[in-house]
C-alpha cells in the first residue's frame, strides 16, 4: 500500500515531466480537445488492466500507468478543457 503523500508526488511530478517533454506542452495541449485527453486517459488505463497482452509484451507498471493517465486528467482540468 502507498502513502498519499507518495503517490501525490509521483502524480505532481508526472504532471511537471508533461510541461518538459515535447518542448512546450501547454501550446501542444491547446491543440487537444476534451476527447483526446480522455482517449490518452484511456490508453494508459487499458495498459494499467489485469490482463493485457501489450502489458506481457511490453512490461508496463500498472502503477505508473495511473500516475501518467491522473497526470493528464490534471492536466486537462488546469488547461481548462473541462
């Protein structure tokens, strides 16, 4: 089990990794419409399931897929796309 403030920091610190990758993401995110957040969101909770042959394929950590699909939620919320 993980502590709140833990799992606070690695979701705070996904969402700042969002505004050094791709150069300027908060221009590249005003492209993006409510949908494609929620179809990003959707992505890494898919990769985050049980039983995904991606998952077997390419090793993905459950945990870390939540953190980035909350840290793009974050996102979308701030950037006002809800």
């Amino acid at each position: 089990m993980r502590d709140i403030e833990d799992v606070i920091a690695d979701v705070k610190a996904e969402y700042d990794r969002q505004d050094m990758a791709a150069g300027a993401p908060r221009q590249l995110d005003g492209d993006n419409t409510r949908n494609d957040f929620i179809a990003y969101v959707t992505a890494y909770l898919g990769r985050a399931a049980a039983r995904v042959l991606r998952n077997d394929k390419e090793g993905h950590d459950p945990y870390q897929m939540f953190v980035k699909a909350t840290g793009l939620l974050l996102r979308a919320m701030t950037d006002g796309k809800v």
